[in-house]
C-alpha cells in the first residue's frame, strides 16, 4: 500500500477552512443541533471508516486512532449562539479570515477536531473525539450531561483532555466557578398616579444594586495565574403596567468565582453578600474547573510547545472534565473576543496552528 502523501501548510489550511466554513453553513443554535450532528456522525465516517461512533441525543463520541493505547479527548460543542442578519458567511482568502457564526466559537474547533479524525491512523494513541451539544444554554441542560452518564467510565480513563474553546491558541487553564441567584425584594402595589399609597419595590432593592455596583474584582493566585471572582446584576424585572408601583422586582446576580472554591462556599459568600433583607434562590450553578497544567502530560505538552498560559475566566467544560478527575485545559483556534459578535470571524492561520499543536499533544 502507497503512503500517502503529507499535506502541506497551504493545503492543511485551505481544508480546515472550508471545513469550517462547511461547518457554520448548518444552522445550530442551542437546542436544534440535529443537522450538525447528523453532518459530523457521516462527516466523521468518511474521513475514518473504522472508527467508533457512539451518539447519545445530539452528542457523539468518536473512538479512532490506536484503540486501547493512551486515550487523549478533545471536546468541542456544535450550538452557536441565535444568527444575526448582518453575518456574513465566506472565506476571504486575501484577507486571511473565515466568516461565519461560530467560525470562532467554535466551529473552528470542530474542523480542527475532524482534521485529526482523518488522520488518526497514524497517531500512537487512542483519540477520543466529543462533539456535543447545548453548551450555550443552562449548563444542567448541556448534552454533556446524558453523555457522561453513559459514556462517563470511558471518559475517566482519559490521560488528558483538551477544550477547543476559542483561546487563540493560548492555553487558558482552569475556568471560574458561576453562580445565577434571583433575587426577589418585596413592596407594595399601588397607581402611579397615587405612589404613596404603595410602596415601589424597585426602591427597596437600590441598596443592593448600589452594593453591587461598589462589588470590586478580587483577585486569587493558583499555581501562578490571576483569576478574579466578580458579582454583577445581569438583570433587573418587574412584572407590572408603566402605570402601576410593582409590588415585586427580581434582580439576576451573577457571581463568578474562583477554582478550589466549591459551590456550597460560593452560594454562601453569596448569601451573606445579598444579606437577609431579600429572598435569593439558586437558578443555576456551575463548579470551578481545576487548574492542570501540573498534569505530566499537559506539563510537557505546554513545554514542548512554548506555549503561553494564562487563566480561564469564563466557564467551560473544563470544570465538568476535572470534576470527572480527568487533567484538562482550554485550547482552541478561535478569537475569543469574536464568540458571540456580529461579524464573527476566525483567521486563516488560528485552525492550522491548533491542528499543529494537538497533533504534537497526539503523537
């Protein structure tokens, strides 16, 4: 059998972009991810016949490479945020970028992933592959969830596990804890016209948001990266005419925290911060994702590379990988501050350095 012949950079990208572009052509926003999936599952069968295919709802795991050898996962989520008419969609070849909803955040990632699909049989080790769904909504509600329930003994044997989420090819490690309170303060309801009748229950709720507003970041050392716990107001609601004094406002609070810190302690901080006055109920929590960059694998990965590191702010997946006891860092071909822009784009050579990048983690 004739070896086949390695592609070069400028062939490399050209298919990591058209794949990509490919890729945000199928509409996927959080909730409606059948199409995509239904794309990567033939996609992933025409690049690698012989591998493994396992889908659980929208999510789909991929085992290829040398199977039972060191298992190393890659994750990337398919869902992109709801279109913008003012999006556009094509390569600009001269100018170096591909247009496209979630061409950074991160369609990108799943070219890249797919790339290193079709090239599995020359890898050492065994790849594991998790393209998955509703990583946009609620994280109780993500496809990771069902998927690490059935697949989740698998998961665990994994040496080391990246997040393609957009980084721009950094190593971001870690990512903060978050925390979605509502807040509910009380009042009276009355006519506008007569407010002294009532009392306005947005008033009684202004101690608060002038708390929050005085909320400053406070930083947290570990292993050497700054991360910064903040609590924000994200929304202030009111369920009443323009004419009428609302007897009730919710004000969301958003309290991001640091890794090492657990969810009882931060939803107790955050209760001691909201004070008695206010009733608060817990909508959503996320945990903390472990910083690994220590991990041996990781550890000689980032060194070989020279790649910088830096803290993960946001949250990502990367919790739910540690949770599992699974080493895992961020590390995409994706801007990060296009996720979610109108005008989204990634540039040409974002795609093709992360392919170069996780295929010296691979081999």
């Amino acid at each position: 059998m004739m070896k086949q012949a390695i592609p070069t950079d400028d062939e490399l990208t050209r298919w990591l972009a058209e794949e990509t572009l490919a890729l945000c052509a199928i509409a996927s926003v959080t909730g409606d991810e059948a199409a995509i999936t239904d794309h990567l599952r033939a996609r992933v069968a025409q690049l690698a016949p012989h591998a493994e295919q396992v889908r659980v709802g929208n999510a789909l795991l991929v085992r290829c490479g040398r199977l039972g050898a060191t298992r190393i996962g890659l994750f990337g989520h398919s869902d992109t945020v709801p279109p913008n008419v003012a999006q556009p969609q094509h390569i600009d070849w001269a100018g170096g970028r591909i247009y496209g909803l979630g061409s950074s955040d991160m369609k990108s990632g799943l070219a890249v992933m797919l790339r290193l699909i079709a090239d599995s049989a020359e890898l050492p080790v065994e790849l594991v592959c998790v393209f998955y769904d509703r990583e946009e909504g609620p994280v109780h509600l993500s496809g990771m969830v069902p998927l690490c329930e059935q697949q989740g003994e698998l998961l665990k044997t994994l040496a080391a596990a990246i997040c393609l989420e957009p980084t721009d090819n950094r190593v971001e490690a870690g990512c903060s804890g978050s925390l979605q309170a509502q807040v509910f303060a009380k009042g009276k309801r009355a006519h506008s016209a007569r407010p002294w009748l009532g009392e306005n229950a947005i008033y009684a709720v202004t101690p608060l948001i002038t708390k929050l507003a005085n909320f400053q970041r406070r930083a947290v050392v570990q292993q050497g990266l700054t991360f910064y716990e903040v609590m924000s107001a994200t929304q202030i609601l009111t369920d009443n005419a323009r004419n009428v004094i609302p007897d009730q406002v919710m004000v969301n609070v958003n309290y991001r925290f640091c890794p090492g810190k657990s969810l009882a302690t931060a939803e107790s901080e955050l209760r001691e911060f909201i004070g008695p006055d206010y009733t608060l109920q817990i909508v959503d929590a996320s945990p903390s994702g472990t910083v690994s960059t220590d991990h041996p694998v990781l550890a000689r990965w980032i060194a070989a590379c020279g790649m910088p590191v830096t803290a993960k702010q946001a949250w990502t997946d990367v919790a739910r990988l540690t949770g599992l006891g699974i080493a895992a860092v961020n590390c995409g071909p994706g801007d990060p501050e296009q996720a979610h822009k109108v005008g989204e784009w990634c540039t040409l050579a974002g795609p093709l350095r992360n392919y170069h990048l996780l295929r010296r983690l691979l081999s």
